[in-house]
C-alpha cells in the first residue's frame, strides 16, 4: 500500500480545538478517519517549528490520499501538505528506467 507523509499546520481555529480536547483526541480522530477509508496511521506526531504535525500513513492510493487533503484543507482549521514515499526498492526501479529526455531547449 503506498505510504504518505502528511505535514499539517493549525490554523488558529484549529489550535484552539488542540487545546480544547488535545493531542490524543486529534491522534484518534485522524485514525479513525484513515482507518474507515482502508489505510493505516503508523506514526502521528506533534513537533516544533513551521509545521504541526507529521504523519505516516498507509493509503489505498492517490485519489484516497487526496480525498482526505481535499477535506481536511476545506475545513478551513489546517493547512497540509502531501508527500508521497518512496521505498528504496521503488528508487533501485527507477534508476534502472531509462526516460528519453531532453530539456527546455535542447
């Protein structure tokens, strides 16, 4: 299944439910809805810094992953960004792809 980092940054809406019921209520409520959607939470961590939170997750596929980009965003209470993970045996398949290319005017 492909995993997923997704790092969020709380509105100040958003902060104030965080305070109002908490790291482990957001951890759970971000769970279940993953879960309900057939993906996995590995990790859901709160950090420092420009963004909120990390977290790694098992997703269906992509539109999955971007289902819950295109809700999460339109509640108006985080800001998040998506990035699709690699395996290193994904990246040894690639690297043995041999992509015609030729750049911007070449």
């Amino acid at each position: 299944m492909p995993r997923y980092l997704i790092a969020a940054k709380y509105t100040a809406e958003g902060t104030q439910g965080i305070l109002g019921k908490g790291g482990t209520a957001r951890r759970d409520s971000v769970t279940e809805m993953v879960e309900k959607l057939g993906g996995t939470v590995e990790t859901f961590d709160f950090a420092f810094g420009e963004d909120d939170v990390f977290t790694i997750c098992d997703i269906p596929d992509n539109v999955t992953a971007a289902s819950i980009g295109l809700t999460v965003g339109a509640s108006g209470l985080v800001d998040l960004r998506t990035v699709v993970l690699l395996t290193p045996e994904e990246i040894d398949a690639a690297a043995h792809m041999h992509p015609d290319y030729r750049g911007p005017g070449q």
